[in-house]
C-alpha cells in the first residue's frame, strides 16, 4: 500500500497572531479553496475556534462535480504554532494534515504537510500519479494567491 506526502510552504508578511487567527477558525477554509471544489461546511460549529476533539464535516466536489462528504477531526492544537486534522470520513483511505506557523523577519512561515494514502489500492496510486497529485498542487497554489490578496507579496 502505497501513501504519499505532500509538503508546501508559503511566507505571509503579518503577524502570528492575524496567521493563527485566520488559519485556527474553519469558517476561513472556503476563503482558501478554489471555487470550482465546491467546498461548503456542514457542521453548526464552524465559526468557532479550532480544539482538539473538533469534528469539521463538509461537502466537497473534488472529481466531475460529483458531491462528496468529509470529515476531519482536529487531533492536535498547539496555539500559535500548529494544528493536525485527520480525515475520519471522505474520499481518501488516510488523510493526515499538518499546518504549522513560525516567526520568520518580516512575517511567517507556514508549512503544511499532508501525509495520505488515495483510496482503491493501486488503481489509487494509478490516480495519484494522473491527478491527485496535481489537484493537491492546484489547490495550494489557490490558497497561496488567496493568502497574497489577504496579506500582501513577502517582500513585495
């Protein structure tokens, strides 16, 4: 059984504290996916801040507009400098998101890592290589030009 991982990292010229604020709350998510995935939350809490424990559900339209349900439930917190949610229904057999914050001159550093195993055996690692790989791709670099319109170029 084949898993992957992805990592990306992305400077933001603002504080710790308007990052922590804006990545912890789950209602920012939408704000940071790409329309087309049609990403909407279901769950009534969504407006609260991100604890250990919280159960996200939401409904997404990752392949041909076709509506799939996912829930995450945010395993670990440590404020101001990561959070871990952890797929508990959806599309992949193992989802295992990390986000992490860090002080760098002139803003933050944020590090995501998403460690996962696509679903269906090797017809999953057969899809991976044609598209879930890409689609990831795809929508962190929307969350990167969502998160330049909020807070500005590092550096420019």
């Amino acid at each position: 059984m084949a898993f992957y991982q992805f990592i990306q990292e992305q400077k933001v010229p603002a504080t710790m504290e308007e990052v922590w604020e804006f990545i912890s709350s789950p209602k920012n998510l939408k704000e940071i996916t790409p329309e087309y995935m049609g990403f909407d939350i279901t769950s009534k809490d969504s407006d609260q801040k991100m604890y250990p424990g919280m159960i996200i559900t939401y409904v997404v339209k990752p392949v041909l507009g076709i509506k799939t349900p996912w829930m995450t439930e945010i395993t670990q917190v440590k404020e101001m400098e990561y959070f871990i949610d952890e797929q508990r229904v959806g599309p992949y057999k193992m989802w295992h998101h990390q986000h992490f914050i860090e002080p760098i001159e002139g803003g933050v550093r944020m590090k995501d890592i998403v460690t996962y195993i696509p679903p269906l055996g090797f017809l999953g690692a057969i899809a991976n290589s044609l598209f879930i790989k890409k689609k990831l791709n795809e929508i962190f670099d929307y969350r990167t030009v969502a998160l330049e319109k909020r807070y500005g170029k590092f550096g420019g």
